[in-house]
C-alpha cells in the first residue's frame, strides 16, 4: 500500500509542526487539531521528524523522534 501526500497536504503538515513546536514552547499547550484538517491525515502512518539547528552556520541535529510502523494518524 503507497501513501503519498501533494504539495498541498505537505505544506499544511509542515505549518501544523511548527506551530505545534512553537505553541508547546513557548505557552506549554498541546494545540487541537485544525477542522480544515484533510482526512487522508488521520490515517494511521509511521512518522519520523528530525529538529536541526545551525550552529557556525552548519546545521547540527537537535533531536528526533518517531515511529517506521503505521501506529498513530498521520496528522
């Protein structure tokens, strides 16, 4: 089974990290999932995001975090 996401989806899911990381920073909170969320997004998908941060102008890993198998929603 393939699972691909468009342009779109992918730019929707980039956006929603980052104000995930940003909001869990910064106030604490856990945000709510938004309701303009597509549904192909909660299919369950494995999921692995890599944090990296530039130091001297070289990018160096901050952190990472996931799962390979299909054990959560994708969103």
């Amino acid at each position: 089974m393939s699972f691909e996401l468009n342009l779109e989806e992918g730019k929707f899911l980039i956006q929603l990290a980052r104000s995930a990381v940003n909001e869990k920073l910064e106030k604490g909170k856990i945000i709510q999932t938004p309701k303009e969320t597509p549904k192909k997004l909660f299919e369950l998908c494995g999921v692995f995001v890599t944090i990296s941060t530039l130091k001297n102008g070289e990018k160096e890993l901050r952190g990472c975090i996931g799962y390979p198998y299909p054990t959560s929603p994708l969103v």
